[in-house]
C-alpha cells in the first residue's frame, strides 16, 4: 500500500494507547471494509509532526480476502479514512516482499522558509520558518562529508540492540523557489531522529555556529550528542521507498535482517 498522510495531527506512524496515530487510524478503515483484523508493517515509522507522500506498508491477507480490484479498494477506503491520511495505491506482491526489511533506500525532504518573513502560510504545516540566514555553502560542505556508510550514534536516539550503521547515499540542498530551501536525504535506512538531527547539525553550520569540519567530526562519537539539536517535526515528509525487482526481494529480505534483526517465520499471502 501506498500511503499519504500530513503528520500535522498524528502522534507518529506507530499505535500507542488513547494517541491518534497514523498506523491507528489506517487499520481501523481497512479492518471496516474488509471485516478482517488487519495489521501493517511499514517501510519507516515517522515521529510526531512529520508527514508522508511515499510512505509504504504491507499486510498479510487470506487469499479469499484479497480484493478482486485494488483500485476499487482505493476508493473504499477514501470514503472511511480521514481527510489528512489516504491510501494511494494498492497492489497484490509477491509473498517475500517486506515494507521494512525489503526496502533499498528511503527518501526524504526537509523544507525551510528562508524568506525574511518566514514560511508562506498555505505551506506552514510542512516548512519550518528559518529567517535567520544561513550559509548555504558551507551547509553543502558539511553535507558532502557525511556521505557514506557510517556509524551515526552522534545523531540517533539510542535504542537497545539496534544497529546506528546507515549508508548516507544523498544529502544536497536546493533552493527550489524564491526563499525555500530544501534539503533531500536517501539511505538503506534510518535510526530514530536520524534526518532532523541531521538538519539541525547542518543548520547550526550554516548560521555560522559551528564549522563544517565539527558536524563531520560527529561521526566519530559513540553514542548521540548532546551539541546536536533536532530540526523541528513539521518540515520533514517521507517521500519514496525504492525496493528491489521481485525476484530479488527474498534476498534483499534476508540480509537486511541479518544485519536488524532476527528472522522471522514464512507468512501469508501478502496485500
């Protein structure tokens, strides 16, 4: 499933008691038109605030379940979901694809208000306002030396066991239209908070704060940093999962987690 959202009233993609939640607010539509408990496994679990144009999740279904036409499905849920959470797209994969573990890269963007009078109200709930000017050069210098597969514990919120290893394939900023600046960040994957410390690091080296040569230096720190600030929420959306051709995904599957996590058993047949 394809799956957009504006994370401006969410706590985040995951279910947590008495909070309205992204992955809340899906399953309960699609347990009501397909009268079957449901439970979905997504290609990346965003926070509090930050939104999603490409995000991607799967569920298992009995056969006799699958719907005959995804698109009329697609249109079902439209009438039973929120105005700010939709499904996209929905098709049948083969049974190895996993949203998590099968992914390659995801892919998202940060987006700033350069202007002096800050974020253009229509685009306040998905751009921070920054009037403060910034350096963009030296944001692009401090970027550039973060590529690369790296331990990056200095900009992870610790959680037991997981690996903070991440391969940064893209970190470049364009400013796309008069006084918006956007920041574009790929990898295999991320650990929590990983793109908004990213963005806050760079934007202290872009205010002069700190050099380009201190956020690279961050790399070598074995747990998070406490120099590092955390972007705020709203500016950052989850915008493209990339997977493997099908017949590939069963390995990509597997060493992803051998690497995250343990093996799990065979499943159903996926929707």
């Amino acid at each position: 499933m394809d799956i957009a959202y504006d994370g401006t009233d969410f706590s985040g993609w995951a279910r947590q008691p008495g909070l309205r939640t992204v992955r809340g607010v899906v399953e309960d539509g699609l347990s009501t038109v397909l009268r079957t408990p449901v439970e979905l496994t997504v290609a990346g679990r965003t926070d509090a605030g930050v939104h999603a144009a490409g995000q991607v999740a799967h569920l298992d279904l009995p056969t006799a379940v699958l719907p005959d036409d995804p698109d009329r499905l697609v249109r079902r849920l439209a009438r039973f979901l929120p105005d700010d959470v939709r499904v996209t797209g929905v098709r049948v994969v083969p049974d190895a694809f996993d949203a998590r573990f099968g992914a390659l890269r995801r892919h998202y963007a940060y987006r700033l208000g350069t202007a002096p009078h800050g974020s253009d109200p229509v685009r306040s709930r998905d751009t921070v306002s920054w009037p403060r000017p910034l350096d963009v050069d030296a944001v692009r210098e401090a970027s550039a030396g973060l590529l690369g597969e790296h331990d990056f514990a200095a900009f992870c919120k610790r959680r037991e066991g997981a690996s903070t290893v991440r391969e940064l394939q893209r970190l470049d900023w364009s400013a796309d239209e008069p006084g918006i600046l956007v920041a574009r960040v790929s990898a295999d994957a991320f650990c929590h908070s990983m793109v908004r410390s990213l963005v806050g690091a760079l934007l202290a080296v872009g205010e002069g704060r700190r050099t380009p040569a201190w956020a690279v230096s961050l790399l070598e720190l074995p747990a998070r940093s406490s120099s590092v600030a955390v972007a705020p929420a709203h500016g950052l959306s989850l915008v493209g999962v990339d997977y493997p051709a099908d017949d590939e995904l069963a390995a990509r599957v597997l060493r992803t987690r051998a690497v995250r996590g343990p093996v799990a058993q065979p499943r159903t047949r996926r929707g």
